[in-house]
C-alpha cells in the first residue's frame, strides 16, 4: 500500500540541487533539476551509503560524493555501469507544495 506525504514547499529544493527528507522511517533524496524538475530517490548511494543529496546534479545525473557513481534520478539506473539501482519514489508538486508517494510495502523498488 502507498502513503502519500506532503514534505512542504517546493522552494526546499533550489534548482540544480538536492535535499534529504525524512518520512517515516525512510530517507529520500529529493532533486530539482536546472530544468526545473522534481525528482525523489533513496537518499544514500547502493554502493556505500553516501549521501546523494551532497552529490553533483547535471541534469538528471547525479555524482555520488563519495565514490563518484552516477545514477539518473528519474530512473534510477546507474549510467556509469551496469548492476546498482537506485530507488526511486513518485514526486510531484501540488499547489507549490512537494507530495511523495512511499510504498509501505516495496511496491517501486528498483
């Protein structure tokens, strides 16, 4: 079953950056791309659990700090290689505010 969640002001998140939220007991990632789209992943690498809101963006791509894997926000799929996935959840913004859908029950792993 799904849960939305209702994480405040899309002004949270500048463009080109990414922020960590907290619902539950699930960590996300959330991203606005230059182009001015949202994005909510997992908040920590697959690899070794760095922390991907600190991470470079260029457009969908964001470099984990840590050991500069790249994965595509929107999908999830790393594009550097083959074999990690990063989760990611349905976003959108409603009435200016950002609303996350969490599968309580692993419904969208990647």
């Amino acid at each position: 079953m799904s849960t939305q969640h209702r994480l405040g002001p899309s002004s949270l998140v500048p463009p080109g950056e990414g922020r960590t939220f907290r619902v539950g007991g699930v960590h996300l990632a959330v991203f606005q791309t230059r182009a001015g789209n949202y994005h909510a992943t997992a908040a920590v690498c697959p690899h070794k659990g760095g922390p991907l809101s600190d991470g470079l963006l260029g457009g969908s791509i964001v470099v984990c700090p840590l050991h500069a894997r790249k994965f595509n926000v929107e999908t999830g799929e790393r594009v550097d290689a083959e074999g990690e996935f990063l989760r990611t959840y349905p976003l959108e913004v409603v009435d200016g505010e950002l609303v996350v859908d969490v599968c309580a029950d692993d419904c969208n792993a990647a």
